[in-house]
C-alpha cells in the first residue's frame, strides 16, 4: 500500500500545552470512504539515553507517572524544543536529570511512538564515559538517581524488571551496539559524534 487511505477534511486543534504538545481531532474520510474523526496528538518529539560511566554502570531515573499512578525506573529523557536537534535535546536532558556529561555520543535508533494515536518520534542515543554532577531538575519533577549495572539492567529488561518501553528499547539496543563492536569492560574506543 503506498498511497494514503486516509482523507482530510479539516484539522481541528483542540488544545495546546506549554510543553509544545497539540491535540488534535480532525475531520477526515476513512479508509472505508466514510465520513469520521480522528484523534491523536503532536509534538516535536523526545531524545532518551543510554548514559554509561566507564565502569559500566548505567544512569536510570526513579520517578512517578502521573498517568498511570506508578513509579518507573527509567533512562533518562525528555521532550525537544520547537526546532531543537534531537542530540543537543539528549544532551540537555542527561545534564539536567543526572548532571551526566559525555564527550562520546552515539545515535542508536529513531521511531514513531504509538504511532496509531500520537505524532511523536523518539531519537535513542547513548553516552560513553559519562561523568556525574549535579542534576537541575525541572520544578515539575521529583525523580532519584540510581546507577545500575549495565549488564543486570539488560537482564532486567529480560525479566520483566522495566516495565517504560523506552527503557526496555534503550537497553536493549545499547547491549545490541556495544556488543556489536566488542567493546572491552572499560570502553575506550573513540566514537565519534553522529547524529
């Protein structure tokens, strides 16, 4: 299938947040060719990353979600600016979260998320040798900083420990790439900057 089933009528914005999310709910022609609405909402996406110290501990964040009123331990994330580059995004996110910086950053993955209900891609990066500071939260947030062993948080994904799919992606691509060039416990290899 290469052409688009889907028809539009008028898009009909519904709301709007300071955080750069739109919701939308638009009149449209199905698939069907029959008239309906559908609704999803839009951003400018989010970086998430796999911040690793030398000694192979991983920085995760602890924090509650209030959509589903539970606690999550996750990779550390967060939404991009209208026009911001993804990886300036991954970077400003792991200084605020962990006080983590890197000078080693490597794009692992791009992808829609919920693509059935939201516009909203998702930049994974991970981040060598990455040194810790102190963190500046956002007001809205509470989170705590745990560091992990990589090798027990990818057995974790396995086990049902992770239960933010971003986490469970992140960690799993992170063991995929690093394994994939047989980097030594202590990774010195220098990887270049990519976006």
């Amino acid at each position: 299938m290469s052409e688009n089933p889907w028809k539009l009528v008028q898009k009909n914005l519904i709301h709007t947040n300071k955080f750069g999310y739109k919701v939308y709910n638009d009149d449209v022609i199905t698939p069907k060719n029959k008239p309906g609405t559908y609704f999803y909402i839009d951003h400018f996406g989010y970086s998430f990353v796999v911040a690793l110290t030398q000694d192979m501990k991983v920085a995760m964040v602890r924090q509650w979600r209030y959509p589903t009123d539970t606690e999550f331990l996750e990779l550390p994330a967060g939404g991009l600016d209208e026009n911001e580059d993804p990886l300036a995004a991954a970077k400003r996110e792991l200084k605020e979260e962990t006080g983590g910086e890197s000078e080693k950053w490597v794009k692992l993955s791009e992808y829609w998320l919920a693509d059935g209900v939201a516009k909203i891609k998702g930049y994974l990066y991970l981040a060598l040798d990455t040194s810790f500071g102190k963190n500046h939260f956002d007001p809205t947030e509470k989170m705590q900083l745990e560091f992990l062993d990589f090798g027990e948080a990818v057995s974790g994904v396995l086990d049902g420990r992770f239960d933010d799919e971003r986490t469970q992606m992140g960690l799993l691509f992170a063991d995929k790439y690093l394994t994939s060039v047989s980097l030594p416990a202590a990774p010195t290899l220098p990887i270049s900057e990519q976006h």
